[in-house]
C-alpha cells in the first residue's frame, strides 16, 4: 500500500446538531445552516493545505456525531476505537470503525466499564497525555496506556476539571510548546514546554504540516503571537460549533502516514 502523508476523518453535522452536549458553558442557539457553511469552510481550509478529507457516514440520529475526533484515536498504523463518555454518544464510533478499518488501520477498541473521549488525547513526540475527570474515566485510560504501549508510546493521565476535554483547554505547537488559556488549565506543570495563550480559543490548533497552523478565527492575539513566533496561520470561523464546546481539533481525524 501506498503511504498517504496528510488525510483527514470528517464527518457532517446533522439535522439534530443544535441538540448537542454542553456540560460547561450556557446553551445558546445554533444556526445550522450557518454551522454547515462553517463546516464546508473548515473542510476546504485542510484540503488547501494539502490534506486529503474522507468523510465517515452521516450519523443524523447523533447530535454531536460532527465531532469525530471523539470516535477513535489513531496512532502509528493502530486505531484505537473509543468508548465515550456520554452514552448518547456511543452510537458515534460505528461508522468511524468501518472508515479506519477500511483505510487498512489496525483496529482495537476501548472496552466497558472504561470510558474515552479522542478530544481528551493530546499527542506529541512519543507521549500521550490524556484527560480524566469528565468524559473519559481512569479504566479508559488504562486501556489506552496498554494498547499504545505496544506502539512504543508513553501516556500520561491530565487532572481536567475546567473543561469538557484535554484538547478544549491545551494543544500542542509543531516545536512540541504545549499552548493553553492558563485560567482552564488544572496544572501547567505537566509540560516541561508551556506557552500562555491570550484567549481561550487560542489554546486550539490543528497541525497542517511544517510551520503551518490552523485555528478559529475568535482568537486574533493568539493569532499574531503564532504568527510571531514564525508560524504560518490559517482562520477559520467555527462560531456555531463554539456553542456546543467544539473547537477546530475535534472537526477532523488527522492521519499522518495513512496506510492507504
């Protein structure tokens, strides 16, 4: 098989997504039809980077299914399907246990009673840290440690109690800086590597490759701090999904060597 370098797990938001999950922020209106121009946007921002989109199957009955980084964790040639949190949910990882199987990943899966949301994975040059106190539980992320133990990788458990997931509070720059808004971080201590960001919505970056970053468009001081710090950036509104606690990681599965 063919190495693939740069695709992407997407998935549309459905006709029920204003119904989604907020656990920690008031519930506001969302516009769907301005949520699936957003979408689109987002979608087109990864393929003029560059990056290949493959969309998983609509899952209209899920709220939150547009959020498909919650369904699996992929590293290395192994995909690591995913037990969420919230039992509406759970529904979600079918259908993106059909899309990594079919791309040729290795598949397992998270077993009950342990719990795992991908939102709440941050990876980075061999280590893994994942976020316990909300939608993924202490036996999810035993789970995790063992399976990704056999691809040499080292986890490490996140105290989370200011934010649904770990990625809603910290992501990770491509010189391996953690990047959070101190005020939702439990403990900045964990990273040997840590940069304040000036709004929340700065701490969110997807990695587009090389010096490239993508982020939403709320956070412009974050912006300009990325861009003066060399990096090339890329905005995208995402104000919809802001509403239901979503940020631009948890729009997209990224597959960096794809076995097919």
């Amino acid at each position: 098989m063919e190495t693939e370098i740069f695709a992407a797990l997407v998935r549309r938001p459905g006709p029920r997504l204003a119904e989604g999950l907020v656990t920690h922020i008031e519930r506001s209106e969302v516009d769907l039809e301005l949520a699936q121009r957003q979408w689109q946007a987002y979608v087109e921002a990864l393929e003029a980077a560059g990056w290949r989109t493959i969309e998983v199957e609509p899952a209209p009955d899920c709220p939150d299914a547009v959020f498909i980084e919650d369904a699996v964790v992929v590293y290395g040639d192994v995909a690591v399907v995913t037990r969420p949190g919230a039992d509406e949910r759970k529904p979600e990882t079918e259908a993106a246990e059909r899309a990594v199987r079919d791309l040729g990943y290795t598949v397992r899966r998270i077993e009950a009673p342990g719990t795992l949301d991908g939102g709440d994975v941050l990876k980075f040059g061999g280590t893994v840290w994942v976020g316990q106190g909300g939608r993924t539980n202490a036996e999810g992320l035993r789970q995790l440690g063992e399976i990704l133990a056999e691809q040499g990788a080292r986890v490490v458990g996140v105290p989370l109690t200011k934010v649904l997931h770990l990625k809603s509070a910290v992501t990770a720059l491509p010189d391996g800086t953690v990047i959070g808004y101190e005020p939702l971080v439990d403990d900045a201590s964990v990273w040997e590597s840590f940069l304040a960001v000036p709004e929340e919505s700065g701490a969110h970056v997807v990695l587009l490759g090389g010096d490239r970053l993508l982020m939403a468009a709320d956070a412009p001081k974050s912006a300009e701090l990325f861009r003066s710090r060399g990096y090339e950036v890329t905005e995208v509104d995402i104000s919809e999904y802001e509403k239901l606690e979503g940020c631009v990681t948890c729009l997209s599965v990224r597959l960096r060597g794809c076995p097919s």
